[in-house]
C-alpha cells in the first residue's frame, strides 16, 4: 500500500504541475485565456484531489507504521534471547502498545487484497493443538487443501497378513 500511495501522490502533482506550466506556456503563445483558464481550472481540480485524498498523509504514516514494525521485530528478537521474568510484563504491555500504533496508523488494505488473501488461503478449524508447543496450525494455501483431499490413502498395513 506504501507504494501505491507514493505512486498516486507523485502521479496527482506531476499531472497538476504538467497541466499549469502547459497552460502558462500555451497562454502567451496562442494568445487564448479560455484555453490557460481550462489547463488551470484542471491543474487545480487535479491538486485539490490529491490535497482532498490526503496522499502524503498516507505515505508519511505508512513510512511511519513501517519503521515501527521493524522496530517491534528487532525488540522480540532482543528479548527473544532472553527475558528476565521480572520484565515479561513491561515487555508484553509495551508489544501490545507497538502493535496497537502499527495497526492505528496503517492504511486500510482494498476490498480487493482482502479478496484475493481470502480466495487464496482458507481457514482450517483444528480440534487439538498441532505443535508441541501449543500454537495452532499455519493457515495452508486452498491449493494444500484441494491436492490433499484428491490424493488417495495409502493402505494401511494390517498386523494379520496371511
């Protein structure tokens, strides 16, 4: 999303810049007020868009949001190699209050990533825990899912072979 915003705001004031140095070029040149009033009245509408749609905005707290979250990984690996128990608190409070301002300042994904991400992946409910360690099982690709009910049993071995 950091580069689809940086990408529209660059294209928004390059169009706006384009639109009023062409209307100040072509003015003197064609001597035609209507046609530098037209490129202006655009130039403005396309700025006043941009200005309206807060695209710099977005991109500074994209760009914020993401030193944030390079800065969360770097503290779990910190501690991740060793946690006095006295801290586990503080250090749990403060994760969840690094977590709390990414999600805060990141923007909203599109109808259409959400699309894709549920198309493409399927949650799975597990009964039992999968790991040793109790955490759940991974999400797995619908393709996982889909080769893995086509794929036929192996026999099982039976203890009674004649």
């Amino acid at each position: 999303m950091l580069n689809h915003f940086k990408f529209v705001n660059a294209l928004f004031n390059g169009l706006a810049l384009l639109l009023m140095a062409a209307g100040m070029i072509a003015g003197p040149l064609l001597d035609n007020s209507t046609l530098v009033a037209c490129l202006a009245a655009v130039g403005t509408v396309v700025k006043g868009w941009n200005d309206f749609k807060q695209y710099r905005f977005k991109v500074a707290m994209g760009r914020f949001a993401f030193t944030t979250y390079a800065k969360a990984l770097t503290e779990l690996k910190t501690y991740e190699r060793g946690v006095p128990l006295e801290d586990l608190e503080r250090f749990l409070i403060k994760m969840q209050t690094l977590d709390d301002t990414i999600v805060d300042f990141t923007p909203p994904l599109p109808k259409r990533c959400v699309q894709d991400y549920q198309r493409r992946f399927v949650y799975q409910p597990v009964e039992a825990q999968c790991y040793v360690d109790g955490c759940p099982r991974p999400l797995m690709s619908k393709g996982y899912w889909t080769e893995k009910d086509k794929k036929p049993l192996p026999p099982s071995p039976t203890l009674l072979e004649p």
